[in-house]
C-alpha cells in the first residue's frame, strides 16, 4: 500500500543540516540544532535548584541586545528572570563549595579529637 504523507522537517539557521528538536531563540525564533545551539547560543535555568523544559534559550546576538536594553518589555523583564536565575545558581554552588570546606575542617578536627 502507498501513502503519501506530507512532512514538515526544520533546519538550523546557523549550520543549514536537518534537526529534528531544534532549540529557538525566545526573541528572534531562529532555530538551532544542538551543536550550534551551544556554539551560538545561550540557555538559562529557570529554576535554582533544576532545569528543563521552561529553561530559556537565545542566540548570542539577542542576548548581547538583552543585557543592552533598559526598557520594560516582557521580553526583556523575562531575560532579566533568566539572568537573576543564573546569579542566583551560581552564588548557591559558591557558598555551597565554602560549606563544604567548612564540614570537612569541622569533621576533621572532631575526628582528631576522638581519635
């Protein structure tokens, strides 16, 4: 039996190949595929803790142009989210890494005390 179907496929802006699950950018809609994507891209989490199908992606030019703009679109009030997110993570693994330290030293010195 024949069927004709008819397909939609993607391309990525940036190399031209084929993607079946490009990334695009939240600002322009340009697609990427998953190489280029972390070539030409940038993702943000959008949470502390975990990342996933919310986090936020654009190209490098959009978000140069993001971090540039003073205004208070939306576009720009959820860049500025996504920026606040990334801070945020990356003050938790720093004062995580500190803690650790300090756990280690603490334990440490109990453990020579006992014996």
């Amino acid at each position: 039996m024949k069927k004709e179907i008819t397909k939609t496929v993607e391309f990525c802006d940036a190399c031209e190949k084929q993607c079946d699950y490009p990334r695009h950018c939240m600002k322009c809609g340009r697609a990427f595929c998953y190489e280029c994507s972390k070539k030409y891209g940038v993702e943000y989490p959008h949470a502390v803790h975990f990342s996933g199908s919310d986090d936020g992606f654009y190209c490098m030019s959009c978000d140069e142009e993001l971090r540039k703009i003073p205004d208070r679109s939306k576009a720009t009030q959820i860049h500025q989210a996504y920026l606040g997110i990334s801070s945020l993570r990356l003050e938790y693994k720093r004062l995580y890494a500190e803690l650790e330290i300090r756990e280690k030293e603490v334990e440490t010195k109990l453990k020579n005390l006992i014996g």
